[in-house]
C-alpha cells in the first residue's frame, strides 16, 4: 500500500468488478444510439454561474455540494455537479438548435461531483449515464425517454425498480400553488431554516426527510390539484403514451427534484434493494433553462441514470451480468523460441479480433499455468523445445482438460474455428 488513500466519499475501479459498470453504462447507452441520440461530451468543469442560475441558487447542490473554486487565473468555476446544464450550453455553443433539426438529441455519459455526506450509493465522484432531448414540447418525447430508460434497466435484468411520476406544472400555474403551499407552511411549526427555505423554495420543503415534519405535511396543498389544463392535458397523455407501451409506473403528488429547472413532467427511478439511497435515476423537462442561462426559449427533457448505484441494484437483485470472457486464449511459451513463435501467434489472434493473452517475464510451467487458469481463458497454448523441433504446439481446452498437438502453422485457424 502507498502512503495515499483515494479521497473521501471516493472509491476505485479496479477488475473484475470495472467490467461491471462498463457492461451497465453500455446497457444503458444501447437503447439511446439506437433511438436517435448523439453522443456528447463536455468539460469536467464549468462556470460557476452556470450551475448557480441553471440547478438553481437555492439547492443544496449549489450552496452545500459543489466543488467550487477559482482558477489562477481568476476564473470561478465548479467541477460537475450534472450534467443537463453543461448540455444544454454546449448545444446552444454550437448552435445545434439552429441546424432545423429539433430536438436535439443527445447522451453522454461521464464522471460528476457533489461535496455530499458519503454513505453507501452516495458518492462524492459519482458516474452518469445521461440523455437530453431539446427544442421540442411533445409529450412522446417524455414518454420516449421514460421507455428507453426502462428499456435500459429491464435489458440488465432488473426487475425490482418502480418509476414514480408527477407533474410540476409550467409558470402560469406553479406560482399560484407555491403561494398556497407557501400560506400553509407558515402556519406550521417549523424551525427557522425551514421557513427560510419555504419562503425561497417551497416545495423543497415537501421533500424533507424528517418525521416531525412529515407528519405536518399531511394535508398540504398538492400541485396536482393546481395544474393548469395546458399542463394537466400534457401530463395525461405523457400517462397515456406510456401506459400503452407497457410501463407501469406509480403517480407521485409528492415527487420533487433537487434541482430548480423542472417543469411539468417529472419522474424518478427508484430500486427497493438500495436502502435510503433509492433513487437509481431521475429526470424530467426543463422548458425553461435554456432562456435562464441566455438561450433561446428550448423546451426540453431528460434524464440521467446513476451507474454507481445501478450496479449496487443489480447486486441487491442477485443479478450477474452474461460478461464477455475477457480473454479465450492464453499462450504460454517455455523457452526463448517458444516465446517468439507463441508471441506471433497471440499477435495474430489478436488482429483477427480473438481476445487472447500471454505469460511474460519468465515463469515456470506451474506459474504460468496459474495465470493461464485466473485468466478465465478458454484454451491454452503451450510450446517447449521439443514441440517447436516437431512443428507442433499444445493446445488445451480448460474446460475438458483435453489437450491435442497442432501444427504450428494451423493454431490460429485452428482456435478461431473452435471458437466461432
Ligand atoms: P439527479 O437526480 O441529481 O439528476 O441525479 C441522477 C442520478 O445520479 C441519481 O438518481 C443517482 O442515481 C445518481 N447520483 C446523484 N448523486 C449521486 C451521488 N452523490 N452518488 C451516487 N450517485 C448519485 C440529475 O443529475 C439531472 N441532471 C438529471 C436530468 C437530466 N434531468 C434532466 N435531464
């Protein structure tokens, strides 16, 4: 061990399990490339300002967990707390929304940082598979992602996650149930912080964990009873659209986000396995962030699904993942020729796109055989002296233990017929 640790709320990918969250991430991705989304990427860090207005001045991700600071240069900026704002910037940068295609379609999946309390699914590096679809109000496009992120699950073989589904309104109608929310809380006892938070945020307030005060949130005003008809027409034919598509989901009045862009449709994924931390993915449409960092008005909608914490539903499920062998054959030379002769012959294999390994620095027949059976390979090819002088090598099959001469110039054909 070194003297350093990886930091705080931190951990590592190392294999086997690294091979895990590459099969999740993409089992999450294939349902978008095939569903006409591009791929993305954009910089670790951003503005500070551009978190600030888009999630939202007032969310815990902003005033408690961003990795803020200023560069030498005297730059402000944040490491990525999410990604929908980074997206849409990127977009509008290049003017994606201006080439009369909308919407703009687009996932990415990478690395984000929040400054949170470390606990089990809760990170402080945490890794996202995302997908936002701008520049168009249509309620397939809700339902579409909704279906592909549970396309993207059920393909994993998950079974035990619910989709909670509720409607945050549109600016005509949420700011009249934020007043009555608002005349509500302030009858309530509450401690100083939280009437400060429903006087800036008042439906934060519906999402507090605690039971005090909880119990005092029965009978709150739901914004469900305060939709307007545009949006309450808008969220019933997102239900339809994905009713008929087979998914079931649950309606959740009490559903609210952590961050402040929302609008109408919101939904989160939610495995039962995962203890306090459940929320395996979330998402939903952000008509009005694009005009809140300068844009143009661009209604929009995504979601992004937690690669950490899927792979944590999937060990809750007992699920394991049909991983592709990571190498089919290993080769293991005994004597200087051999290892020339055996090298060519991985080379080989390897271009004709057969996963295939070797034993180096100079190792007994036992030793590499031991590596050879930790490698998971398939065959084995071993080559001494005496082989070479005879033309052949030895091949062996690992599961049968079977082992026959080939032709030296026949392995790799041979190999790659037993394994197509
Ligand atoms: P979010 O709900 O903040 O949404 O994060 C989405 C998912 O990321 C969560 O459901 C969770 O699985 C994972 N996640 C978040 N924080 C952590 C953490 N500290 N440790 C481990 N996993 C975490 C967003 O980020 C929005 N940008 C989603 C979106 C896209 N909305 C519209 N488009």
């Amino acid at each position: 061990m070194s003297t350093f640790k990886a930091p705080k709320g931190t951990y590592d990918l190392i294999p086997p399990d690294s091979a895990k969250y590459l099969a999740v991430r993409d089992a999450i991705a294939a349902p978008l490339r095939n569903s006409g989304y591009g791929y993305i990427e954009t910089p670790g860090f951003e503005s500070v300002e551009l978190f600030a207005r888009g999630v939202g001045e007032s969310t815990d991700i902003v005033t408690k967990e961003m990795y803020a600071f200023e560069t030498k240069g005297g730059d402000r900026l944040a490491l990525r707390p999410e990604g929908t704002a980074s997206v849409l910037r990127a977009a509008l940068e290049a003017n994606l929304h201006k080439a009369g295609n909308l919407p703009v379609k687009l996932w990415y999946s990478g690395s984000y940082y929040r400054y949170e309390r470390p606990q089990k699914g809760r990170y402080r590096h945490f890794s996202q598979v995302g997908a936002e679809a701008i520049g168009a109000e249509d309620p397939a496009l809700d339902a579409e992602l909704i279906i592909l992120a549970d396309q993207a699950y059920r393909s994993l073989g998950l079974r035990d996650f619910r989709i909670l589904l509720n409607s945050l309104g549109d600016q005509e109608c949420r700011p009249v149930y934020r007043a009555a929310l608002q005349d509500f809380l302030r009858g309530l006892d509450l401690d100083e912080e939280t009437l400060r938070r429903a006087d800036i945020n008042p439906l934060r307030v519906l999402d507090d964990k605690r039971d005090d005060v909880q119990k005092q949130l029965v009978g709150a005003p739901l914004l469900r009873d305060y939709l307007c008809d545009a949006c309450k027409a808008y969220h019933e034919e997102v239900r339809e659209l994905i009713t008929a598509a087979g998914v079931s989901f649950e309606d959740d009045a009490k559903l609210v986000r952590g961050l402040d862009y929302y609008t109408r449709t919101t939904f989160e994924f939610v495995h039962d396995g995962l203890g306090s931390q459940s929320a395996v993915g979330g998402g939903g449409r952000y008509d009005g962030l694009s005009e809140m960092i300068g844009g143009p008005a661009l209604p929009s909608v995504g979601w992004a699904l937690g690669v950490d914490r899927t792979v944590l539903a999937l060990e809750a499920e007992g699920v394991t993942l049909e991983l592709p062998a990571s190498t089919s054959v290993f080769a293991v030379p005994l004597g200087d020729e051999a290892r020339r002769v055996l090298f060519g012959v991985v080379s080989e294999l390897r271009r004709n796109g057969v996963a295939a390994d070797f034993s180096y620095g100079a190792k007994g027949l036992k030793g590499a055989m031991k590596n050879a059976n930790r490698s998971g390979a398939r065959y084995t090819v071993v080559a001494g002296e005496r082989d070479l002088a005879e033309g052949v090598v030895q091949l062996k099959d690992m599961e049968s233990g079977e082992q026959v001469a080939v032709g030296v110039n026949e392995i790799v054909a041979e190999l790659e017929s037993r394994l197509s």
